[in-house]
C-alpha cells in the first residue's frame, strides 16, 4: 500500500507541472503528449530513481538521476509527439525537469523517512 500511495504522489506532482509547462506554455495536447509522458516517467524514474538510486546513493544523486531522466523522457517524447522544434521541445524539457527535480527532492525526503524506502533502510541520506 505504500509503494501505491508513494506513486500517486509521483504521478499527481509529475502531471501538474507537465500540464503547467508542457500544456499551458506549449499548447501540447494532454494525451497522449502530457498523461503519456507521465505515465512513462513516472514508471521508470519510480523503479530506477525511487527504488533503486535513491536508497544506495541518497537525495542528490537520485535527485540528479531524476533530473537527466526527466530531461531525456520529455525531450524524447515530445519529439515524437508534437510538431514543435527539436530545440522548442528542449527547452520545455530542461524547464519540466529542472521543476520535477526540485520536487523529486522533497519526494526523496518524504521516502527516506515515512515512504516505502525507509522502511527498508535504516541510515536515511537526505
């Protein structure tokens, strides 16, 4: 039950700021663009960032790895997605990630000392 909690949390905070940058600043559509890219990014940074990075490194290397994925998931998809320019898509890739890593970061915290991954630690690196 923890690990659904946790992820409804991801995928509330990971939708909002997609649908502020990617909706309301570029004009992409909500599906498949915004909820799909959500979906996606949130499975893989959740198994890989969460689960995996975030108990052995800690906070700022799962909160870099959060970051670069991002970047990359938005980028990538939204290339093949939407009609707007390689470097249009870029910018609003670097501006959802640089947000959605500020807050994995305190998503990060909460894991570490209520959230599933505490539960399976017991030195928290904050």
């Amino acid at each position: 039950m923890q690990h659904v909690k946790a992820m409804l949390i991801k995928a509330v905070m990971t939708l909002a700021v997609l649908w502020i940058v990617l909706g309301a600043f570029y004009g992409m559509d909500f599906w498949p663009m915004i909820l799909g890219t959500t979906i996606v990014l949130g499975i893989l940074s959740y198994f890989a960032g969460d689960m995996g990075i975030l108990p052995a490194a800690g906070n700022a290397m799962a909160t870099i790895s959060d970051l670069v994925l991002s970047f990359l998931v938005v980028w990538l998809i939204g290339l093949w997605l939407t009609d707007l320019t390689g470097g249009e898509v870029a910018v609003a890739a670097i501006i959802s990630a640089i947000v959605i890593a500020v807050g994995e970061y305190l998503f990060h915290i909460y894991l570490l000392k209520s959230g599933p991954v505490a539960h399976h630690r017991t030195d928290s690196k904050v």
